[in-house]
C-alpha cells in the first residue's frame, strides 16, 4: 500500500530490473538494480532525475511548512556575524559571515602588542583597525554550483596563504597559494590534492597528500616554493589499501609527522622540520591492533614524546619516551584506567591538555608535566560537550576551550592557566525569544536484551510538559559506527522541531564510543547487530513508557547512520512513521565485497571482509538492508538524501535501496543532490533551506502541520 501526498500524486519512478548476478562463497545473488552504479549512463541520469522530480511533486504541498522553518532558522539566526578572534603570531585571525551571503569571509587584524592575550571585541558595523581580507569565499565559489573550502593555513611569517577549493563535491582539491601583502595568487597551483595541507614552518614547502583510484589518501608529498609540480618529492607511500596517510607538523614546529592509520592499526613517522628531505623515522613500528599518536613536547630541557595508546590497554593510557629513542624505557603517566576513555592529548611548552571520556560525556584536563596530575575542568549541566578550541600558538597564557548542550549554544572561554579563572569569550546568538531556561534535558538509560545499559538522551521544551507525561511526537537519531559519539550539542534548526512539540532523542548505541572502546568493540564486525538492536529497544522504551507512540514516531541517521536506518526498517518497522536517511550506506553487503570501490578496503577493520570470509559474508547479508528488504511489510515512510559525488557514501546504494522498497509496497522517496558530495550542498542558506524541507517532512509524517498547510490526502494504490 502507498499513501499519496495529494489526489493527484505522479506515479512513482520504476527502475528498470536488469538481473546481474553476484557470486560469493557458493552464493549466488540476482541483483536487479545494479546497473544503476553506471554514474555517466544517460539511462541512470534519467531515472534519478525522474526520482528528484517525483519526490518534489511528492513534498510540493510541504513548501508553505518548509519556508516557514527555513524563515525560523534564518530570523534565529546572526547572519552577519563574526566568530571570535585566534591568535597567531603577530595577528588575530577570525571569521565573518554577511547577510545574504553564502560563504564565509576569513580576515585577520594585527595585535595591539606583543603581551595581547585578550581577543578584541568585534561588532559587524564597526571597522576593524587594520583588517584584512584573506579570502572571500563568496568571489572564490562565483560561477560555481558548488564550492567547499579544504586546507586553510598562513604561513608562519604572515606572508602567504595556502588554501584548498573543491568544486564538484568529490573532495579532491586543488591547492593555491595567495600572497597576502599584495592580495594576489602566485602562480603555485597543486591539482587532486586530499583535504590536508601545511606549509613548512620557513615556508619554503608544502606538504600535502593525494589520493589512490579507490580515494584512499596514501602518499604524502614536498613541494618546493617556486618548482614544478612535477619535481615534487615522494615522502612517504603506504602500498597497503588497509591504511590511509596524513601529514602535519607538531605545534612546537620541531617535527613533520607523517600518520598512518587504519581503523584499529596505527603508525608515526618523524621527520625534522628543518630538514624535510632527510629519512622518515618510525616513532613505533606497526602491530596489528595496536593504536596510538604522539606529541612532542620538552620536559626539563629535553625532546620528549606524549604517546597515547592501547597496547594492553583498552581504553587507552598516555606514556612519554625520549624523542631520540621512542622504542626505550617508557614512562606512564596516565596509567589504563577502564570506563575513563583517553582520547587525545595535546602538548604546549609549559603544560599539555587531555581529552577523555567518563560515564558517557567528553571531557577535558589540564596536564602537569612536573607531577602527571590532571585537573579537570568543571561545568555545571547534566549533560555537555566540551573541548578544546583554536590553539595555535606554543606558549600561550590561555587555553581556548568550546562548550555546548543541547540547551546552551555553542561557548567559547579561555581558561587561565596560572588563576584556573574561566573567562567567556563569546556564545553563539539566537536572534528571537529563545530562552535556554525554556528547554530541558535529560539521559535515561534503557536496557537491551543481553543486559547493555544503553544512554538516550532526550531534550524538549518545558511549556509541552515533561518528556513522558503523555505521548506526542519523538524524533529519534542514531549512529553507531567507527566509535564516533554523539555528543549533545545545540542547534537553531532543531528548535523549530521542540517549538511544535516534539522531542529530540538520541540513542546513543553500541558501535560509537560514548561509553568508552568495549561500546565501540560491541557495536562492530561480528556484533555489528547490538547496533541496529540497540536503537530498537531505545524504540521500544519510548513507546513503552509513554513517551510516544509509533505513529508519533520517526528516525533520523545518516552515512553508517543510515545503514542504522536501514536495518531498524527492516527489523522493527512497526515501531516508526517515518524514516529519513541521510547519505545511507545501504548497501553495505556489495559495496564491501569490491575492493575497487573508495575505501573499501579501509572498510574492512570496521565491518569485517566478506570477500575472503564466508562468516563474514552471511552476517553482513543478515543485515544489509537491501538485501533484506522484504515482502508483505508495511514499511514506514521513507526519504532517503544523497548525492552524486558523494565518494563515501554512492549515491547508487540508496537509488538501489529505494527501487527495492517500491517493489514490495513502501512508500519510499528518493532526492538526489546532481552536483554535490556526502556533506551535501554547499552555501549555508542553501543547507538551511534543505534541512527545513527534511524537517518538514519529518513533522508532516507525525501529524505536524502549519494552519496554512494544504491537508494531506491519503490515498492508495
């Protein structure tokens, strides 16, 4: 049975079938849908067009409700604005946003002197003394569909800038090189380059990195200012398709590191910075299984290395080694601790700053290099994310932290070193009547069938009574996937979701890392469904405790959040509405199966390899949800979002998803971005624009509606 969005609603796309079959483990699978991966096929353009203009027609009675939301985020919104002031070297580097503007507009103003620690307080209609424009990426996107901005770094002097631009969402960049004291590119210009880029610290080099056929970032390069392209010297290649590379220097300036990385193998290679052709050397030889990174700091006059990693470590412990002789005597300093998940340190002259999560919230410490103490920074909400921010500089009087909850926008503060004093530097405006005292949050815990305690956090407006007393509307998201965590954080544009009554949850289920690396271990390869299981009894909770009910009820995920959505599809689809799936990874069975596609090789620490493991092969079948889209279902309505050069994610996994839920009845609509990648379209009014029509969508599934909304007619076929 379809419902239809007015009496009149178009027929639906349908694909054509074109068996191909697939042979695995003595397997043999009909695909029908397969041919559409033929991205420069005439035939597929077709179809995803026919599928755009239908889903259009579909949504056409949600346009009133969709500007209207996007008029909320905009009207809530500073559009002209400018983001608090890092310093760097001799200047202080910030942001603007104009009204009606797309992009952003990246400036810098010289220090008052040397000993200013204190940003400047900017006001959009005030000049700023001696401001200059280093790049506008409004004229640098002119004539583009689409524009994003990769590498963005000044060099040390101030004199030059190197940035990254993508045009088609394939985020391949190319590298150019402005001369800020005349405003004007040099003739620099480095082609199909990855996202990351440095200057040497003399500026005198660029380092970068490019990808293989399968958008794997394996080989790091030096660029000479002023040489060919041509002559660029190979520093380092990883030939194994399980790794990606990536380059950077350490914020003491003293060593290039080169890293190496798969999703639970890691490897650190050094180089001098005052002498980048000199020999890699290896911090600590590869082991399977073994990950770590390093920082360099200098503790009683010698070089030393800050190493976290998880060598009969779960969650991870920090020791330090001499920089000369990183396989030596190694010194703990935070020793293993399990439940207390170390995520990254970072190290400055004087003191270091260490990441971590404890009983399912990030946190941040400040690191003694005399005693190893670590103080905690304190905040006085439940529920929070806080980190550090912008920190460039080595021997800074302040720390540059970042604060949010669901409830409070996104704060900045430094924290003074020597008083402990946290200074507010700036919080994100919410332009209207918005009132954080209005809203409220709160973690419940529900518990999955083998006995996992699993966190939900719920965030709703006061003025509908609390979360529970009566069921009403409950938008669910998830992710659950490459220990990735889904911190409470604010958003403008959910607002216009809790102002009409509905609640925002998370599950926070296995497969991230919110509850430290055995959640992580849990929710991935061979328990890989804990994942989908867990976001069904976070469900089921809602629904069971009164929360919600499932015509009340719809789900949100994107990327392997959207293979979350696909599964829970086809496992529980009683229990939802609707389901929107951003990006999904769908298909994950095919996609896995060929090494030749982006990263899939990567993929496999992650997922398992069904291509030489039969095990593997029939549990990732289990649950792909293409292949597990079935008959005699009534599916949730479904909208799925993707785009056509999306490298992660193809768009080809949810067009194929989709024509399968309409052979067996779902109401199922595809939109596909033609000119954009897996972060979708670019432009900030654009993004607000699409993400209302979602939202609208989602609110039109639980019985939402605008006074001025045309009324929704049902009908079937």
């Amino acid at each position: 049975m379809t419902s239809n969005d007015s009496a009149h609603a178009p027929s639906a796309p349908v694909a054509s079938r074109v068996p191909l079959i697939r042979l695995h483990h003595d397997d043999e699978v009909s695909d029908s849908y397969e041919w559409l991966r033929s991205k420069d096929d005439p035939t597929v353009r077709a179809h995803l067009e026919a599928e755009n203009e239908y889903t259009s027609a579909r949504m056409a009675h949600l346009s009133p409700m969709q500007e209207r939301i996007y008029q909320e985020i905009k009207s809530r919104t500073l559009e002209t604005d400018l983001s608090l002031p890092v310093r760097r070297g001799e200047w202080w580097y910030y942001g603007r946003t104009v009204e009606g503007k797309q992009y952003g507009i990246q400036c810098r103003a010289p220090l008052a002197s040397a000993d200013d620690w204190t940003p400047p307080v900017l006001s959009p209609d005030v000049d700023v003394p001696g401001e200059e424009v280093l790049l506008d990426g409004n004229v640098e996107a002119d004539g583009e569909e689409f524009f994003s901005l990769g590498s963005f770094e000044v060099s040390n002097d101030g004199n030059l800038l190197l940035y990254g631009v993508d045009t088609e969402g394939d985020e391949r960049y190319t590298l150019r090189v402005r001369d800020l004291r005349t405003g004007e590119n040099i003739a620099e210009e480095i082609p199909g380059t990855s996202a990351g880029a440095n200057f040497s610290p003399d500026a005198r080099f660029i380092v970068y990195s490019t990808v293989d056929d399968a958008w794997r970032p394996d080989t790091v390069w030096l660029h000479e200012m002023g040489a060919d392209v041509a002559s660029d010297v190979k520093l380092f290649h990883e030939p194994d398709d399980r790794y990606w590379v990536g380059a950077g220097f350490t914020r003491s300036d003293k060593y290039l590191v080169i890293g190496i990385g798969s999703s639970i193998t890691s490897e650190e290679w050094l180089i001098d910075a005052d002498d980048l052709r000199s020999e890699p050397r290896v911090v600590w030889p590869r082991r399977e299984g073994i990950e770590y990174d390093s920082d360099h700091a200098v503790v009683d006059g010698e070089d030393v290395l800050y190493i976290l990693h998880n060598d009969k470590a779960l969650d991870f412990e920090l020791v330090k080694v001499s920089a000369a002789d990183p396989l030596g005597q190694r010194q703990t300093v935070l020793a293993h601790e399990p439940g207390r998940r170390l995520l990254g340190v970072s190290t400055f002259r004087d003191w270091a700053v260490v990441g971590y999560r404890r009983a399912g919230l990030p946190r941040l410490g400040l690191l003694d290099y005399a005693t190893s103490a670590v103080k905690e920074l304190l905040f006085d909400e439940p529920l929070y994310a806080a980190g550090a921010g912008s920190n460039p500089e080595w021997a800074p009087p302040l720390l540059r932290i970042g604060f949010t909850s669901f409830i409070t926008p996104s704060t900045v503060f430094d924290y003074v070193i020597d008083s402990g004093e946290l200074l507010p530097r700036k919080q994100q405006v919410v332009l209207g009547d918005f009132d954080s005292a209005d809203y409220a949050q709160e973690r419940v815990w529900v518990t999955a069938a083998d006995g996992a305690k699993i966190p939900m956090s719920l965030v709703w407006k006061r003025s509908f009574g609390d979360a529970g007393e009566s069921p009403r509307p409950v938008h669910l998201y998830g992710y659950g996937s490459y220990e990735h965590s889904i911190d409470p954080g604010f958003s403008i544009a959910r607002l216009s979701m809790l102002d009409r009554g509905v609640i925002f949850a998370v599950a926070h289920v296995r497969g991230g890392g919110e509850m430290g690396r055995q959640w992580y271990e849990d929710g991935k390869l061979l328990a890989k469904r804990n994942t989908f299981t867990d976001f069904v009894e976070c469900a089921r909770f809602l629904v069971d405790a009164g929360y919600t009910t499932p015509a009340q009820l719809v789900a949100e995920g994107g990327s392997a959040g959207g293979l979350l959505m696909g599964a829970v599809a086809n496992l529980a689809p009683e229990l939802f509405a609707g389901i929107l799936a951003d990006v999904p990874f769908v298909d994950a069975l095919t996609t896995i199966l060929d090494p030749s596609l982006p990263l899939t090789v990567i993929e496999w620490d992650e997922w398992g390899d069904p291509v030489h493991n039969a095990d593997v092969y029939e549990y990732m079948k289990s649950y792909s949800p293409y292949e597990n889209v079935r008959d005699g279902v009534d599916y949730p309505r479904i909208l799925a979002v993707t785009s056509l050069n999306d490298t992660r994610v193809l768009y080809v996994e949810p067009a194929k998803w989709v024509a399968r839920l309409r052979e067996v009845g779902a109401d199922a609509l595809l939109k596909c971005e033609m000119v954009a990648g897996h972060g979708g379209v670019s432009g900030r009014y654009n993004a607000w624009r699409e993400r209302a029509g979602e939202l609208a969508w989602l609110l039109d599934v639980v019985g939402i509606a605008d006074e001025d909304q045309p009324k929704r007619a049902a009908a079937s076929s």
